[in-house]
C-alpha cells in the first residue's frame, strides 16, 4: 500500500482511522453510581421518597436556587412549568428555532402557539433582537434554549422579557453547570429546566428537574407532576404518613423514582470533575484545530463558562467539496460517532404550519448545513480526541477546495 493510499479516507476505500468504533458519547458510571443505586434497590423503597428528597435538596445547594423539584424528564419540567404559570390556549410563547422538538411539544400541550426565532451566531442561543421583533400582544412567556451547554444572550433576553412582562422560562437541558457573568444557569428566569438524560452534563439516566425561586410555581408543579394530589406517595406511605389524599387539579404521572435521583446524588457528587473532564477535551480539540482552514470552532462568550455538552464545529463550505451529510458518512467510515444538533423546528412535518409565511431563519439555515458535533464527553482519552482529528484532517485534505 503506498502512502497516499493509506491517506485516502475510508469512505474512498482506505483503512479507517480507529480499529474500534468511538461512539458519539458514553455514559461515566463508576463503582460509587452503582452502590448508590444498589443501596435504593435494597433499601425497600423505589419511587419517589427519600432520596429523590435528598437529589432536590442538593440540587437546590449546588444551583443556590430556592426550590428545586425533580420530574420524569426536562421535557415534563417545561410543560408543567408552563402549566403551573397558567400558560394557555390563545397565549403565545417564543422560544428558538433551534431546539428539541420537546420544548416546542411542550407550549402545543399547553394549548397555546410557539413562536420560533431565529439564532445568533456566538452562542447559537435564539437571538433577542428576533425574539423582541416577533413577540405580540399575545405573548405570554419566552422560553430561551441555553444551546450546547452555554448560556444564551439571557441578559439581552432578560430585559426584553421584562420590559414586555413575559414569564420566562428557560431551557437548560444542556447547560447544567453553566455560568453568565457571574450568575448560574437556574438563578436567572422565572423558572429553569433541566434534562439528566443519559447523554447530559449530569445523568440519572432519564430524569430533569425545575429549579425555581417562586414557591407558588414550584408547589404547583410537584402537585401536577403526581397526579394533582396535594400529598406525594412518601408522605402518604412514610410511617410519619397518612391514608388521606387530596386532589387539587388534573394531574399528571411526571414524578421520578428513586432508584434514578440515587445515580443522580452520586452523578452531582463528582459533577466538578465531569465538567472539568468535558472543558479538557473541548480544549484539546480547540487547539488541535485552530489553524485549520476548514473548520470554524465553537466560541465563548465573554463572561460565559462553557459546559461542553456538545462540540459543534461548521464546515468551510468555501474550503471544502463535501456537503455535511456526506461529512458525517465520512467520520462513520473512519470509525468516529458523531452528531446533528439540531433539525431546526420548522424543519419537522409537524412544525411547518408554526411558521408564518414572512418568518426567515438565515442564521439557523446556514448553520444546519454546515454543523457536525464531534463525540464529546468526560471518558474520552487525549487518544480519541487525536483520532477524530486525523479522521477530520484526513477527509477535509481529500475533499479539500483549497
Ligand atoms: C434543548 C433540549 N431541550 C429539552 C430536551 C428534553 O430533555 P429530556 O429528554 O430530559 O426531556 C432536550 C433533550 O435532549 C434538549 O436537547
């Protein structure tokens, strides 16, 4: 084999550049996560109770939030947010174009309309500029999306907010751990959701949170979230409990157990070094990358600390012959995991009709053709990273327009 054959990319016929598949991420679980878990399997008590009880009470320590109260998923945290803030049909609510399609689902149950903006480019967050000139009488709420585990103009968007009294409601699925000027994400809206899903910053495997300084908002929504009784099952089962139970409204099943909040509790317990271990490898790829001509890198926001839950470069389209779907083709052939983030809403079948005739999103459209989130998470080695690079390098120096 001659060396150029040896260079070609493995989607051209060449040897990939890792033996084994490196997955997009892989959950850290450790001894201490599965003694933590076995602890609540043995302890004779699996749903929600006393350790769920203990995950809020940290949860509320580490934010430096007034309430904290964990639900089934993010997805369940927004909706009954919005719920719990008396959010309705006939109401309108902003939020990104470039999102999960959960957080948009969540305004639709309520009722009300989601009204999509556009991004900008530093952060990705929704821009507040659109956000502020596609708000309307109806608005009620504004729900920005903290993209990738970096806060979003929540500033600017705070005081377009407020000065239009919109309820807001952010969606920090990505950004636990984040940080803007000083403030940590979940200390800033009205009220902030978070996902501990398997692949995000903190995990219990499925689960999310609400963290609010409102007592109001957070009593209602622990009520919704178990079948709109005013006693939960641990108060009512507890030897301190009582047979008695109310019900207050039309509830839903959105409670977590506590087999989950238990891998939750020891997941929070070595968050620092979780989040140290996502900053090292964005830093790694950061300077691997930074001279190339073809890639342009995630950038940080003065007075942001990033959380890396995703490392997002955009291809130079004027570098390079190969579009991103074929990009992503070519990281698989090498062996390399990566990803999308995300389709943007109006894309979906479901959403188009959300998007009004005069409603653009150049910003999100060049972003989506050009996006790949590289694999990114606390049990990669300085190898692997090595690895996604020289597959990076090795496909754009074949493709290259240069
Ligand atoms: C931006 C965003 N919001 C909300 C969610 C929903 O989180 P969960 O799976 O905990 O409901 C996700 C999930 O990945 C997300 O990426």
């Amino acid at each position: 084999m001659n060396a150029k054959h040896i260079d070609l990319p493995a989607i051209e016929g060449g040897k990939p550049v890792r033996e084994d598949f490196l997955p997009f991420f892989r959950p850290s679980i450790d001894e201490a996560d599965i003694r933590s878990v076995t602890d609540t399997l043995q302890s004779g008590w699996l749903t929600v109770g006393p350790k769920t009880q203990l995950f809020e009470e940290r949860l509320k320590q580490y934010l430096g939030v007034r309430n904290v109260v964990a639900v089934s998923s993010c997805s369940a945290a927004m909706f009954l947010a919005l719920k719990a803030m008396g959010i309705g049909p006939g109401d309108e609510v902003l939020t990104s174009a470039l999102t999960f399609a959960s957080t948009v689902h969540a305004i639709i149950h309520t009722g009300a309309t989601p009204v999509l903006a556009d991004i900008e480019t530093e952060t990705f967050g929704p821009s507040p500029q659109d956000l502020a000139s596609r708000s309307s009488a109806r608005t009620r709420a504004c729900i920005p999306v903290h993209f990738g585990g970096q806060a979003c103009r929540i500033d600017e968007i705070q005081d377009m907010a407020e000065s239009r009294n919109l309820l807001l409601l952010e969606d920090a699925a990505h950004g636990f751990g984040a940080i803007c000027n000083g403030r940590k994400i979940g200390t800033i809206g009205d009220a902030t959701a978070f996902s501990f899903y398997a692949t995000k910053n903190l995990t219990s495997a499925e689960g999310g949170c609400l963290a609010t300084d409102s007592d109001d908002i957070a009593r209602k929504l622990k009520i919704l979230s178990y079948h709109g009784m005013s006693y939960g099952s641990w108060d009512r089962y507890s030897r301190r409990g009582s047979w008695y139970y109310d019900i207050e409204s039309a509830g839903y099943k959105f409670n977590v157990s506590d087999v989950l909040s238990s891998l939750g509790l020891s997941q929070l317990q070595k968050i620092d070094h979780l989040l140290t271990r996502r900053r090292e490898v964005a830093e790694r790829f950061s300077q691997l990358l930074s001279s190339s001509p073809y890639f342009e890198l995630p950038r940080v926001r003065s007075g942001n600390t990033h959380t890396w839950h995703l490392f997002v470069v955009l291809l130079k389209s004027e570098s390079l012959a190969i579009d991103r779907d074929r990009f992503v083709e070519a990281l698989a052939a090498e062996n390399i995991g990566c990803s999308v983030h995300f389709i943007p809403v109006y894309k979906h079948t479901f959403f188009a009709p959300y998007r009004k005739a005069d409603m653009q999103f150049p910003l999100c459209e060049s972003y989506f053709s050009r996006c790949v989130s590289l694999p990114i998470f606390p049990g990669m080695s300085d190898e692997d990273v090595d690895d996604v690079v020289e597959a990076m390098n090795r496909i754009a120096v074949h493709y290259t327009r240069l």
